[in-house]
C-alpha cells in the first residue's frame, strides 16, 4: 500500500472506531473490502451521507484497490479490523 493510500486507510479505521452514523458507514466501507460475504457489503449511496473528507479517503482506497493487479488485504490491520468487526458486526465476529 503506498503511502497515500495507508494515510487515508487509517484516518478510515480512526472514523470506524467511532460512535457516529458516519463511522459506521466507513466501518460497512472497510468491511466490505475485509470480507463482504462475511461482513456485508457496502452501498455506493453512503458516499452521500459521509463529509466530503470522508469519502475522499474512501475513493482514494477504492482507487488505489482498483489498481492493484491481484487482490489485496490490509492484513497488518487484522487487530483493528477485527474490532471494527465486533464492535458492528458483532454476528459475524461469532462465527
């Protein structure tokens, strides 16, 4: 991951460890890259409901994605994702 891209992921993961309507639109985001099957997917039309910030982070990650040659996972975050996972998914962290 460039550094632009790790940059704007973890303002990402900062906004999903939240309380708001935002973070979790933005933990939905980065679930959905982690394991949409498991974790749900993510609606385009969130991008409306978040700050414009916000959603230039997420399109600078769906971009960076979008280039990549083979899938890539932030597996150096599994700690941190698997928080954003209980915290909102707390359904999917049982299984």
């Amino acid at each position: 991951m460039d550094d632009e891209t790790r940059f704007a992921f973890e303002k990402l993961l900062n906004v999903a460890h939240g309380e708001s309507g935002q973070s979790g639109r933005v933990a939905g985001f980065l679930l959905a890259w982690w394991n949409a099957e498991a974790n749900g997917g993510f609606d385009l039309a969130d991008l409306f409901t978040v700050d414009r910030e916000i959603a230039g982070d997420m399109t600078t990650v769906f971009a960076y994605l979008a280039r990549c040659e083979i899938a890539e996972y932030p597996t150096d975050y599994r700690g941190e994702i698997e928080q954003i996972i209980a915290r909102w998914r707390p359904s999917a962290s049982a299984e």
